[in-house]
C-alpha cells in the first residue's frame, strides 16, 4: 500500500554524551569479523521481502529514536538522550543480523571512523574490521555501494593483500554489473511503456511504500566512492594489468574488462 510523503521530522541534535559502540549493552559484534570471506552478489540474489518484515520493523524503530518520534521517558517527542540512542543501536543491529542491506550499510557506518552526522552521531564505533565485515555482507546481498566502498577501502590500503585485492576487483565488477543491468532494464521498460504510462510513473515515485522503512534504500554516505560502472570496470583491469598480473588468467580477465 502507498500513499503521499508526510513531512518526515527531522533528525535531532545531538547531545553531550557519547555512547561507544563497543560498550553498548545488549550489542555484540564480534562474530562480524571475517569479511573476506563473503561471496560475490550475483544478479537476482536477494532477501525476499516478506523474510525481511521484522527486520523492517527494527530499522523502522532505530529511525523513530533517531529522529525523536518516540522516546523511553514521559514526553512523547524529545531529542533522543542516551537510553535512546543505545535502544536505536540495539534495534539497528537486530535490523543488520536479519540482512536487510541498508541496516548493514548504517551499522557499518557507525563502527567506520567515517562521519555520519545523518544517522546516530553520537554512537562512536572505530572498528575496521566489523566494518569491513558488515560491507561485505551487504555487498553479498546486492547492495551496489558497498561493492565500490568495499572495494574502493581496500584499494587505499597500502597492506592490502594479493587475495584482497582480488577480492577488490570482484565487487568493482559486480557493482559495473548492477549499474549495467539496471541501465539495461529501464531501457527495456522504456521501450514498452507509452508517454502516459510514463507520467503515471513520475507520479508513483512521488509516493512513500509503506511496505519498508523509512530509511529504506539509504547509502549512508557509501556511495562517496568515486566510482561508476566504466571507471569501476577500468580500475580492475588496471589491476590485473599490474600488481594482479602474476594471478592465474590475468591478462584474459584484463583483456574483457
């Protein structure tokens, strides 16, 4: 069901207090460690929708603290205070472990030393490899930005292995996938529709699905890589061109990016 954007309130300030990510109680994430181990997205490997209801509903809550719509004390709407942030994080890792991407993306923000004024900045997290871990998983999931950012983290990592950096040039080719494909199907339903159908559409769009969150689709600030699909395809061939060369079908993997 749809109906027309309200006037979402805006996120509160921020108060004097700071609540550390790795202190907050009821959240603990240390099986989120190995993000090496994460398979490529492959076209149509998604979570289906109604597996994510719950997770919904969690993200959903982290949002309503965030933003103040609710509280744990007797004023119905109030900057959040600390209990409220750490019940929002609570909710936002429940959202996470149930694998709805854009809970992974704002969890993985959070343990970045990245700034992310838009969504909880009072939570401090500074754990790179739980964010790496996170990035990963929403990466797997089919969360375009976190394939670049994940890649684009790796690439800036001077220690980087050669079996990350393969791993690096994995998710560039499956994010030049993703925007490829998604060109390739508006083109197609271009085609097909007629103008009229076409305004009915712009129209739709104007409109709020109820059926997700509130910060549904949300990059929380990963989709500042840098990257599209043609600079993505050409940094991987680079790489396989150089510090990659020596890996099996090197230059053939170079050769049809």
């Amino acid at each position: 069901a749809t109906s027309k954007k309200d006037p979402s309130p805006q996120a509160q300030e921020p108060g004097d207090f700071v609540v550390l990510l790795a202190e907050t109680p009821g959240v603990d994430l240390s099986d989120w460690c190995n993000w090496r181990g994460a398979l490529r997205h492959r076209s149509g490997d998604v979570v289906p929708p109604e597996d994510l209801i719950e997770a919904e509903c969690h993200m959903e809550i982290a949002a309503m603290y965030h933003q103040g719509r609710i509280t744990l004390r007797d004023e119905p709407r109030a900057p959040p205070e600390q209990k409220e942030v750490e019940s929002a994080v609570f909710h936002l890792v429940e959202a996470a472990r149930q694998d709805l991407p854009e809970a992974l993306l704002a969890l993985a923000r959070l343990c970045s030393d990245e700034e992310h004024a838009d969504f909880l900045p009072q939570v401090k997290g500074s754990q790179p490899n739980t964010m790496r871990a996170l990035l990963a998983r929403a990466a797997t999931l089919g969360a375009r930005h976190a394939m670049a950012a994940l890649a684009d983290l790796v690439l800036r990592d001077a220690s980087s292995s050669t079996e990350e950096l393969q791993l690096a040039c994995e998710h560039l080719e499956a994010f030049a996938e993703d925007v490829l494909e998604e060109r390739r199907a508006k083109a197609a339903m271009a085609e097909e529709e007629s103008e009229e159908e076409e305004e009915e559409e712009d129209e739709e769009e104007e409109e709020v699905d109820q059926e997700h969150n509130s910060l549904h689709k949300k990059n929380f600030g990963w989709d500042a890589h840098g990257y599209d699909a043609p600079s993505a395809l050409r940094r991987a061939a680079e790489l396989f061109e150089g510090p990659l060369a020596e890996v099996p079908n090197a230059a053939s993997r170079a050769a049809e990016l």
